[in-house]
C-alpha cells in the first residue's frame, strides 16, 4: 500500500465536470424532491392555500407561537406530524411585521416554491398563474437555499412582483402587467481583471493554494494543467512553488468569480514547468509550456493514483508464480484492491474480458501504432467492454489479483508497433504541437506573461522580507 494518500487524486478535466455535474443533479433533485415531512406540508398547502396564508397573516398580528394549537387551523387538522406544526410556527416569525405588502422570504432547505408562495401569503391560484404564465417563469421553481424572493402585493394582497437576486451576476424579475405576468431574467457581464498569486507548498497543494487565495476550481484548474508533467499524488514536495496570472471577475469593484489560468509556474523539486494559455486562430485553447510546445501528452504518465512501482520492465527475471526465469513486459503498480484504472490514452479496447495468467484484463488500442494493457483486475468499469471507445483518463477498471497473482496491483503493458516497451523509460508523444504559423503571435502572448510573472513574484518576495 501506498503512503502518498494525502494529494487528492487527479482527474482529467472532463471527469470533474462530469461529478460536479452528477453533485449538480443531485443537489437539484433533492430541492425539487424535499423530505417528506415539507411533501405533506406542500399537499396541504395546495388543499387550503388562500385561508391558510390569511390565517397566517392573521396569527402574526395577534400573538406569538403558543396561541396556535388552541385555533382550529388547516394547518392543524390536515397534518398529524408535530414537525410540520412547529414549522409552520417558525414559519408565521418569518414574516416581517412592517409591512405586509412586502415579503422578503430567504429559501430554506426543504422549501418548494408553494411554501415560500405560502410564506408570502399568496395562494395556489396565484402560483398556478405565475407557472402558467410562460416558460420561462418555471425558472423560479429552481430554489436555492439562501436565495431570498422579495414579494410586492397591491393593497388587494395581489401578488404585483417578485424580485430576487441568483448569484451577483444573475437576477430575475416577475412582475404583473395588463396581459398577465412577464418574467425577466438579467444576467450582469462582470469587469475581467487578471490577478496574480504565489504560494510555497509545506503539506499539501490544496492547504497553499488555500492560502495563496485560490478557489477550489482554480487550485483543481491548476493541477489539470500540469498533470502530464508532475504526479500530484506522487511528485510533490516540500518547498514546491507555484505562482499564476489568472482571470478575476468583478463586479462594482467586487470580485465574484474567477475565470481562467493565462500563465503558470510549478517548480517541483527545483525543476520549473510554465505553462500559458493560447485560443488559436479556431478558437480552441490549449496550454502551451512558455516556448510553445504542447503541454497535453497523448499518454498520461500513470494510469493509478495512488500507487507504488512493485516490480519495473525487465528483460529476465524470476516469475514469483510459476519460479522460472521469466521475463517482465510491463510495469507492477502496487495499489489496494478496488483502485480505479485510467485509460492512459483515447483508443478502442479490443479486449474487455479473462485472458489466461492476466486474469481480468483490457487490452486498448491507441491509433495504428500504440497499444496499452492493464491486466490482474478486479472488475471493469460499467460500460468498458470489448469493442468500445475511451477516452483518456476514463476509469476502465479497478486494482485486482485476478489471474496469476500473488496481491493487489495493476500489471501495465506499453506496446509500440507490436513491440513491448519500458513505459516508465518511453518518451512520451506530444499532442496537437503549436503550429508554426501561430508560433510568432504565440510569443507576443507568453514573452509579457511571464515576465509579469518575474516581476510580480520579485515585488511579493521583497514585501515579504520587510
Ligand atoms: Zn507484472
């Protein structure tokens, strides 16, 4: 087992996109899909809306919680839960006493919009209207705890907008006109400033990159961009640094978000990598090390994380199943059992399947000259099987003992035109190189980067020495 648990592990950009997209999902899911107790809370309010809300209205006025057992209520004879009691309490002190044309409701969990209509006094019917109103409207069932709706009435207690702000960039607005009611949505483009930070790494590259005031996009944006060249898991050390000019977004002066990483440095045990980013004349952007030369490599160095070499390429050596001489085509990865396995590059998998000694094992093509194979493993990955596509960086499998084996570890094979190689000794290929045309205004871009870079990092140095 490996020691070098600490570094997170490192996935290729498309994978994180792909979780925080599932964590996106969920989280809609379980705003759309609140707990059972606020279900039934919802069903009654859509039984007996417009008297509830004015019985609310009515309850704030007179006195505080204790009061409301001894009303017969809707809220009381419909639901047998206390739970849904004591909320419905904390639900009348929310409403401001001031002045009960205007509700400022802030969404908490569980909330659906019927509850928050509810909050502001206003019935199912006015809720049906608004939903009804036009598509674009559905917008304000997507809650997010915290967000705060601002109510206006007419002295009717009709509802006449809604306002409330998404994020410092986005707000929406509702709002009743002679034709029903129109929903707005307004999106601010922010200021793009570029900032510069630095940091030292003394335990992990997550605690500086904290420090140096980077976000967790930024820091994972970081690590993406020099995965081919250092290991995250394996390759960092005390005294590493890195500095970088990236994309800040202000709005009115506040910053409320960041954009992308233009240029980089990691030294990572006294060797510097650069790394800065180009949009080609296409539109596609990339990141080039400062010379020009791709930084993406058509093969990711290790295909496990978390792992340590158990036994290198060799030419001759003691099998420790079968005790012959033996020689040994492909690299040993010690990793615990379960560990996924990543595609070291795009290909088809010609071998999804049980092959002999190699136990669990799938076989990928890489175009017409390169071939990998990952062999002893414990189970495949839904949807890697014999015949399809990968993409690099996509989990295939998990560590195993499958075959001959004598513990856990992935068994990997590099082949080149059919012939074995050492992968750890392989140059790798670089992928999609600069092209010349391009190379001047390429320059014109890097050359200033990077000697931003030296400045700034040379000014931070001398304040931090005062
Ligand atoms: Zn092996």
């Amino acid at each position: 087992m490996t020691s070098s648990t600490k570094a997170p592990p490192l996935y290729p950009k498309s994978h994180i996109l792909a979780a925080s997209g599932v964590a996106a999902v969920l989280s809609l899911a379980l705003l759309v899909f609140p707990s059972r107790e606020v279900e039934a809370q919802k069903t009654l309010i859509n039984l007996d809306l417009d008297n509830s809300a004015e019985h609310a209205l009515q309850q704030d006025d007179n006195a505080s919680g204790e009061s409301t057992t001894n009303k017969p209520s809707p809220f009381a004879v419909t639901v047998e839960s206390d739970n849904a009691d004591t909320q419905r309490v904390k639900t009348v002190t929310d409403e401001p006493k001031v002045d009960p044309l205007r509700h400022s409701i802030r969404v908490q969990s569980g909330d659906t919009l019927s509850t928050i209509f509810a909050k502001a006094g206003l019935g199912a019917s006015t809720l049906h209207e608004v939903l009804n109103s036009s598509k674009d409207a559905k917008q304000l069932t997507r809650l997010k705890v915290g967000q705060v709706l601002d109510f206006k009435l007419d002295s009717d207690g009709q509802l006449k907008t809604i306002n409330s702000k998404i994020s410092d960039l986005e707000s929406i607005a509702l709002a009743r006109g002679d034709k029903g009611f129109t929903f707005k949505r307004e999106v601010i483009k922010p200021d793009v400033e570029t900032a510069y930070t630095r940091g030292v790494i003394n335990s992990s590259l997550f605690l500086s990159a904290k420090r140096a005031g980077l976000s967790h996009n930024l820091t994972m944006d970081l690590a993406n961009v020099f995965g081919y060249d250092i290991d995250f898991a394996m390759d960092i050390r005390e005294g590493d640094e890195f500095e970088l000019i990236y994309e800040k977004k202000v709005v009115s002066g506040k910053q409320v978000g960041t954009g992308n990483i233009l240029s980089a440095r990691f030294t990572n045990r006294g060797k510097a990598f650069t790394a800065v980013r180009y949009t080609n004349k296409q539109g596609n952007s990339s990141y080039y090390n400062a010379n020009g030369e791709s930084m993406r490599k058509a093969f990711i160095r290790t295909p496990v994380d978390f792992a340590r070499i158990s036994s290198r390429f060799s030419t001759g050596r003691r099998h420790p199943v079968l005790n012959k001489i033996r020689a040994h085509k492909g690299v040993d990865y010690a990793a615990p059992r379960g560990t996924p396995i990543k595609a070291a590059g795009d290909g088809r998998a010609t071998l999804a399947g049980r092959s002999g000694g190699y136990g669990n094992t799938v076989v990928i093509q890489h175009g017409q000259r390169y071939r990998t194979l990952y062999a002893h493993m414990n189970g495949f990955a839904k949807g890697v099987r014999t015949g399809s596509n990968v993409k690099q960086g996509q989990i295939i499998g998990y560590v195993g003992t499958t075959g001959l084996s004598t513990g856990p570890h992935l068994h990997y094979e590099f082949q080149v035109n059919g012939v074995h190689v050492d992968p750890l000794s392989q140059k790798l290929p670089m992928a999609d190189p600069i092209a010349k045309s391009e190379k001047a205004r390429f320059m014109q871009i890097s050359k200033p980067l990077m000697a931003k870079m030296d400045s700034e990092r040379s000014t931070m140095l001398a304040l931090n020495q005062r």
